[in-house]
C-alpha cells in the first residue's frame, strides 16, 4: 500500500498552495537533535508529513528559525534539515523542515515497504 496523500490543512482564504511537491502521511516518532549556543539539545517529535524536500513535524516546545536539526530515531539517522517555520498549535508546535539532503523519500520509502505483505 502506497502512502496516502496528507489531507490539506486549514488555511485562510487570502492564502494559496505554493508547494511545488505532494505532501505524503507517515505518522512517525522521531528524535531530533541540534547544538546551539546554549549547548546540545535532544527532543521527541512526531513526524506528520513528507514531500520531496520537506518534513512537517509536531513537537512540544519552539525550535528558531534557521536552526539545523537531525531527525532520526534511536537505530536511524535519517537526515537533517533546516527550520523553516515554527507555528503554535494547541500546546504543540508545528515545525516545518526543509530537507535538501532527500531524507524524507527514506522515509517515504520505509513505510512502503512497512506496508507490503
């Protein structure tokens, strides 16, 4: 079974897709690491969506803008990419990563293979 295609998410009317690739659903938990001027920093994310060059990822505190982030898990480093965005949801924070180094047709492709019999 092929990833699904992630439903559109809530937008104002005044704004418009400009993404230039489909977003897929993996619903995954994730790490993520980087180091900053205060030091290491290590958290728990969930990963909610992919596209060719972009991660969407739900996570309970704010990471700045420009910050460069590993995502892995405790066995795979799938790759690194940069915050783009950093929006409040709820009690969450919605990160947006770009991900020049193709990490997410990885992931992508795991839950491919996940789901075959």
């Amino acid at each position: 079974m092929a990833p699904q295609p992630a439903s559109s998410r809530p937008r104002s009317n005044t704004s418009t897709e400009r993404r230039l690739h489909s977003r897929h659903v993996i619903e995954r938990d994730v790490r993520l690491s980087w180091r900053d001027r205060h030091g290491d920093h290590h958290i728990r994310a969930r990963a909610l969506d992919a596209s060719k060059y972009g991660l969407l990822l739900e996570v309970d505190r704010e990471i700045a803008l420009g910050v460069v982030v590993s995502v892995g898990t405790k066995a795979v480093l799938y790759g690194r990419g940069c915050v783009r965005h950093c929006t409040p949801s709820g009690s969450q924070y919605l990160i947006g990563l770009n991900t020049p180094d193709h990490m997410t047709a990885l992931m992508v492709s795991m839950d491919e293979e996940k789901a075959r019999p």
